[in-house]
C-alpha cells in the first residue's frame, strides 16, 4: 500500500514545482565564473576545477545581432511560467553510486509531455545514469537543466554488458531544446583510454594504447533548433560532443576538458548538420577541439579557444572512396595553443565531392606545430595507397593569422592531390614566427593553387597560379 501512495504522489509531486525555479525559455547571456567545487561519487573524489581566469587574450565576445524591434502590443503578453521535474522527484538519489537512470527516464516522458518544461538536475547531487536515449518529439519550450554533476558508470568494468558502448546520452528527434547549467557533466574516460585497442601519445613522447570501442558522451541526432549553452563537460571516452544529421543549432559558453594525451576525445563534432554556431567556449583535449565532417553546410565558429589538443579541423573526408561535401565554414577571432594542429583540411586519397567557402579571419595562434595545413594524403598509418581521385579543396582564405609555431615543422603545408589539386587558396596578413628556435623559411606546396595578397612571414611563394584545366567539368567534384 505504501508503495501504490508513493507511485500516486510522484506526477503530483512534479506537478507541484510548475511555475518555481528556472525559466524554460533559453537566454543567451555570459555566466559568471564558476568557483572550484568538488563531488564525491562512485567510490571516488571528483574535482571539478573552474574555468581558466581570462588572460585577456581571449578576443571580445561578439554582440548579438540588432534589428527591428516591433511595437509593443497594447496587451502585453507574458511568458508561460514553466513546470519543474526535479529528477528527486522520480526517485533520483544523487549519491554518485545509486543507479539513477529510471528516475530520469521517467522525468523526461514528463516534461517532454509538457509546454515550458524543465527536467532539473539538482546542486547538491552526483547523478549517474547508463546509456540513454531521450527521445522526441516534444512540446516546445523544453530545457534539460544540468546543475549538480550527471555521470556516466566509471568505466568499461562497470558499463552495463548490455548498453551500447558507442554512445552514453543521445538527444533524438527533438524540436526545440535546450541543454544548459551550471552544472558538470563528467565522462569518467581515463580507464576507456587505457583500453588495448589504438595507439595514442604518452608522457615524454611514448606511444600507449588506447580505446577503440569507447562512447561518445553526448550526441544530437536527426534534431533541429538546439541550443547547448553555460555546461562544463569533462573527461570523455571518445567525443564530448557529436551533432549528426542536425540543423539551427547554437553551442554557447562551454568549458571542455580532458587530458592531452586522451586519445579521440574531439571537442564537438559536427556532421550532416547545417546552421551551425559554436560561440565563446573553451576547449582542451587530446583530439581536434573542432571538428566538421562531411555534409556540414553553414558552420560559424566565433571567440574559440582551443588547446592543448589538435586544433580546428575539417575532416577527415572521403575515407574509403566516398564522396564528403561541406561548404561555407568560418572560423573568426580564435586563439590556438600548445597544438599538435592549428587549422587544418584533411582528405583521404580516393575520395570525391568538395570542400569550398572555407574563411579563417582572425587566429592567434602560441606554440602550434603546424599552423597552416591542408593534407590531401591523410592516412592514419602511412601504408595506404596512391589514388587518382580525392576530394576538391577549393575557396579557401586566410586572413589575419598570427602568432607562433613549433619550429620542428614548417608552419605552412600544402599537400594536395596530383590530379585534384587545392585551387583559390587566398593568403592575407599572414605572420608566423618561431615559438623558440630559427626561423623555418620554407613553406611546403605541392599542387596548390592561389595568391599571396599581402606580404607573409614565411614568404608563400610555393602558390601557382591559375586554375588547372583538368578540374573543368569534373562530375566527381560536384556536390549539391
């Protein structure tokens, strides 16, 4: 009988926090530093260190666009007060062990069912759940609120034999979401890069083994008008962030970290997604801290920090003889740091389609082994073989890129195909000097196309000029 009362007073319970505590509309606005916290959970003390103090080189946050405001009608209308489900309310325990993943499935079917609603993650609770999809569609106004710590089970020895070790919390078939907090989602990653599946780098310039089949903590699927703002996401096994088949989404203010040599923990990625902004976060990892797959179109990247970690990459595309398109990317007042990569294009021999209306404008780079990069030849073990196609590069500019490389390499490479060269590369302001060390004069061309508009450091004089004839009419080049 006792259990019957609890299971009639749960809805009640949700009910009873509508229209208290968070609003279910998204705002998009800078949040104050986080102070240093810590969680206990799973048996084990958890940090969570605040963002970096702003050193002031992190460039200026743009201001959002003005435009006509309409006249105020006579009666103004006021927003819905919104609906709280508090994952406590639905038997979340929050103690960092209790295995709290029913509770939140069923505060999701709750407020996905309601207009303006916010599924809650408490302050003052470590919430652990295993894998999930929350799936749509929903009404609209929806806000998933993480403010105390949602986790993953520590490691492969604890994931569920029956969950898919591919992927932890997937969004699926949502209109109109927000995912925000002040809160930490935390991966628990380090025993999935130790697993003896891929080599990674470790410490003193060793090379260790790494995972192969390890979860992406957070995906986006086949979902349109998201935003993801204000979070604080940690220690991923593989991506932190992936958006796949998406469209109209606004990433905003995040702080992504895991370790340098973490291996495959790419910052976000995004794929077969269009109308992309990824604005003022911060991202340290042991993998790309940006990176566009194929079928991404219209992706604005602004006020990024990146690294350690591999850089803004776009790529890789075409493995396996496919065709990858993506167009108009830009990427404009970043800064790059202590990279293995600074801005890079990367293909597979053998590959078809195009990658055009790329704009760099803007990067600071300190430390970067190679700054410039577009490699045509990309090949993850050096063994692979000589092909006749590859996929177009195209319309690609640099403006504005200053600051330091890693003088083991030139900071400058151009590495494209014989028979589809990289053509309209377009150089502006470049200037890039050692971090320490002489200078290395000798930027590297191999079947690039393009102009050198204002006088750089190192001189590209490595350009041609032109367009070759052999790329006219070439279907294989062609995307939508």
């Amino acid at each position: 009988m006792g259990i019957a009362i609890r299971l009639l007073f749960l809805p009640l319970m949700a009910v009873a926090f509508c229209g208290y505590g968070v609003w279910g509309r998204s705002h998009f606005h800078k949040k104050p530093p986080r102070g240093v916290g810590r969680h206990r959970g799973g048996g084990k003390e958890r940090s969570v260190v605040s963002s970096p103090a702003d050193d002031g080189t992190r460039p200026v946050e743009p201001q959002p666009p003005t435009g006509t405001v309409p006249s105020d009608p006579a009666t103004p209308v006021q927003p819905a007060e919104p609906c709280v489900f508090d994952v406590r309310a639905y038997g979340a325990v929050g103690d960092g062990t209790t295995d709290d993943t029913q509770a939140f499935r069923e505060a999701w079917r709750a407020a996905c069912a309601s207009n303006s609603a916010v599924l809650l993650v408490p302050s003052d609770g470590t919430f652990t759940i295993t894998t999930t999809t929350f799936s749509g569609p929903c009404k609209p106004g929806l806000v998933f609120q993480v403010d105390g710590v949602l986790m993953p089970p520590d490691g492969p020895d604890c994931w569920p034999p029956s969950d898919n070790r591919r992927q932890w919390v997937v969004f699926s078939n949502i209109d109109g979401m927000t995912l925000r907090g002040a809160g930490t989602i935390e991966g628990n990653g380090e025993d999935w890069w130790n697993l003896p599946c891929k080599p990674h780098r470790g410490p003193n310039g060793s090379t260790l083994r790494g995972p192969c089949d390890s979860p992406t903590l957070l995906r986006f699927f086949m979902s349109r008008n998201l935003v993801v703002e204000g979070l604080r996401v940690e220690n991923s096994p593989e991506f932190h962030f992936r958006f796949d088949g998406c469209s109209d989404v606004r990433v905003d203010g995040l702080y992504i970290s895991s370790p340098a040599n973490s291996p495959n923990t790419d910052g976000i990625h995004v794929e077969n997604t269009e109308r992309v902004g990824i604005y003022n976060s911060r991202i340290s990892n042991g993998d790309d801290c940006i990176s566009i797959g194929t079928g991404s179109y219209d992706v604005d990247i602004q006020n990024i920090t990146c690294g350690p970690g591999h850089g803004i990459s776009i790529g890789s595309l075409g493995v396996h003889n496919s065709q990858a398109c993506v167009a108009n990317v830009t990427v404009r007042n970043a800064v790059i740091r202590n990279s293995d990569n600074g801005l890079r294009i990367k293909t597979w021999q053998g590959g078809m389609g195009a990658v055009s209306g790329i704009a760099f404008d803007t990067v600071a780079m300190e430390n970067v082994r190679n700054c410039i990069i577009v490699d045509q030849y990309y090949c993850l073990d050096k063994r692979c073989m000589n092909q006749s196609t590859a996929v177009h590069v195209t319309d690609v500019s640099y403006a504005n890129v200053r600051g330091s490389y890693d003088a083991r390499s030139a900071p400058i490479h151009f590495a494209c195909s014989d028979t589809v060269p990289c053509t309209n590369i377009t150089m502006s302001e470049v200037e890039l000097l050692p971090f320490s060390g002489e200078l290395v004069d000798d930027p590297f061309c191999w079947s690039a196309y393009g102009t050198q508009q204002t006088p750089t450091i190192p001189p590209i004089t490595c350009l041609q000029d032109g367009l070759p004839e052999a790329l006219l009419d070439n279907p294989d080049l062609r995307c939508r």
